[in-house]
C-alpha cells in the first residue's frame, strides 16, 4: 500500500474517533449536570430515573462512578441518611455492583460509629449537666439558709432577698426614748405661757403585705417639771395616744389613715386657770411615714379630735407632729436613730387657744429593713 493512502487513513480513523469521543463526552457531561442537581435536591426518585433510563447504555459504568463518586462526598459531609438511600438506589439497579455493595456496608458502619460516638457525647454532656445542677442544688442549699427566695409582684421575676430585706414584707418594729421633751403652754384664760421639762416614749409596728400595710402608734408624754413660775403653769401632764393605721400599697406606702384614741390628764396649781384636767377623744387622721431623705427619715403627720363634741368649753380640737430620724449606728439587724421632733396639740375654747407645743430630743431602735 502507497504510503500517502496509509497516512490518509490514519487520519480519517483519528479524525472519526475524535468525533466520537467528543460526542461521547458531551452526552455523559449532560448526565453528570442531572446526577449533580439530584445531589443537590437529594432527591432518591430522581436518582432512580436516571439510573434505570440509562441501565442499557453501554457508559453505564461510568455513570455508576460519578454517582458513587458523589456519595463519598455526602460521606465526608457527613450526610449518611442520604448516602445510605443513594447507594441503595444504585445497587437495586445493579445487583452485580460489587463496588457499590461494599459502599453500602462501609456507610452502614461509618453510620452506627457516628451514632454511636453521638450518644456517647450526649451521655457526658449529660452527665456534666447533672453534676452542675448538683452543685447548683448545693449553692442554692447554702443560700436558702442566708437568703429567702421572692418574686417581685410588678414583674414577675424571681429574685433573692437576705433574711433582713425580707422584713419588707413582712414587720418594722421601732421604739424612740425622748430624754429631752420640752413643752410650751399657752393659757387661754390668762395668756401667759409656761414652760414643762418631761419625757416620751413613741412606739411605732408596721406589718406588711401586697394589699395593705397594717400600722400601730403607741406613745405618751409625761410633763412633770415646770421651769420658770410655778403658779402660772402645769406642774404634771401626761398624754397617751393608742392609733391604728393602715396604707394600701398601690396607691401609696408612705401615705397612712389614722383612726385611734387618745387621753390627755393634767393637774394645775393655779386657781386662776381653766386648764382641761381631763380629756379623751377619738382620734382621725393622715399620716405620712418613712418618707426618706438621703438617709434621713421623716415622719409626718395631723390628726382630729373628735372629743371636742363631748366638751362644753372646747370648740375644736387638734394635732400634728414632724419627726427627723437621723441614723447614727447601724448592726446587722438593728439600727440606732436620733429622733428630733415638734408635737402640736391645740384646743380652740370658748375663753380662746390653748396651745401645747413640744420639742423632743430622743434616741431610739429599729430592725433594718
């Protein structure tokens, strides 16, 4: 054979074969796009499709690679629910896959080692949380025995409050000794005034709760030392007073009703003088309390006497007083105050105004609230 007719056909096998193979590569290309986006969608049934219309072609071979080929990748991702359902779907469509049969138990294994190690972890995640909720039970042990545990009643929240706090909802109990309790007299029946060294003691409760704030003010005077003229004055008064109180929280704590009784007796030397040697009367009024002033307290209030009702002589009746409360110790529990405080009791009579008004200097105890 001439030489130039073997080069022709040569180049007419290459040029068929590179046809060929262009056309080959092109159409498994297209199969590759459908096989990625059924990865994509990990859609078992589309999977199936593809496998089954090409079973008969002769590159089923090479379709059966890519795919097992993409399901090593879902392997490394982790994505064995998937790979186990694809490797399924090649090996129903070829039986004779060894490849894709060794895949499967290779998956299967990897799969119940992964399982495996997962509830391990969730064993010792869970173990961990049990032993710090242990030691939570044990701190909370410890602070159940320092503090008490309460919700606040605006929100709703869950909040811890120490033993003392928590007297806030529960009792404030104070008691003030006044060593100092100078009283100055205005006689209506004569206009002098007079002037009494005496006592106090005042003695406030206060119990607590969401709706109502219950109060008790306890208290007396006891006048017993005139200064200056003996004649012009009362050498022994003593008062007492006996008032509940109540507030309502939601519209004020500091704000109290007072509804009680008091008692007035007193003992005058002088026969020129008019003075009530007795007076007793219920009493009504409005107090304001605990009203805080950087550290300092003060307590306020005015009441009515209605036992003026009852008294030929007494047009009205009534008082008021203002106390500072200023802290000078303080222990875990209690806390000591210096009482500096006006009372004003006055008696509008028929022979004019009568007028006793006192400064007091007193010492005195709470419990920390």
């Amino acid at each position: 054979m001439n030489k130039k007719i073997k080069i022709g056909i040569l180049l007419l096998l290459f040029i068929f074969s590179a046809s060929s193979l262009f056309a080959i590569e092109e159409y498994i290309s297209e199969i590759y796009k459908d096989l990625d986006q059924v990865f994509i969608e990990k859609s078992e049934k589309e999977l199936d499709s593809i496998l089954q219309k090409n079973q008969g072609d002769r590159y089923y071979y090479l379709i059966e690679k890519y795919a097992e080929k993409k399901i090593r990748l879902l392997v490394i991702q982790n994505e064995y629910i998937f790979a186990m359902a694809a490797i399924e779907v090649v090996i129903d469509n070829n039986l004779d896959n060894e490849n894709a049969v060794e895949m499967y138990a290779e998956i299967a294994d990897s799969y119940e080692n992964l399982i495996k190690n997962m509830k391990q972890q969730e064993e010792v995640k869970a173990a961990k949380a049990a032993k710090l909720e242990e030691e939570k039970q044990k701190v909370k042990g410890s602070v159940d025995k320092k503090y008490v545990s309460s919700t606040s009643t605006a929100s709703g929240k869950g909040y811890y409050i120490s033993g003392v706090e928590n007297s806030q909802t529960n009792y404030q109990f104070s008691g003030n000794f006044g060593l100092l309790d100078f009283t100055n007299f205005l006689y209506p029946s004569t206009g002098k005034t007079g002037f009494n060294y005496g006592i106090c003691l005042d003695t406030n409760y206060k119990h607590y709760s969401d709706r109502v704030i219950f109060g008790l003010d306890v208290g007396g005077d006891l006048s017993f030392l005139t200064l200056g003229n003996a004649a012009t004055g009362i050498p022994m008064l003593a008062q007492f007073q006996l008032i509940p109180e109540f507030a309502f929280p939601e519209f004020s704590d500091n704000l109290f009703l007072r509804v009680g009784a008091l008692g007035s007796f007193s003992v005058s030397l002088a026969e020129d003088t008019s003075q009530v040697t007795r007076f007793i009367s219920p009493v009504i009024g409005a107090g304001l309390e605990n009203v805080k002033l950087g550290k300092t307290k003060l307590n306020a209030g005015i009441d009515y006497y209605m036992g003026h009702l009852f008294y030929s002589d007494i047009l009205v009746a009534f008082g008021g007083n203002a106390s500072l409360f200023i802290p000078i110790s303080k222990t875990e529990k209690f806390q000591m105050n210096l009482e500096l405080g006006l009372k004003e009791k006055a008696f509008i009579r028929t022979s004019g105004v009568e007028n006793r008004a006192s400064i007091i200097l007193a010492i005195g105890a709470e419990n920390v609230r």
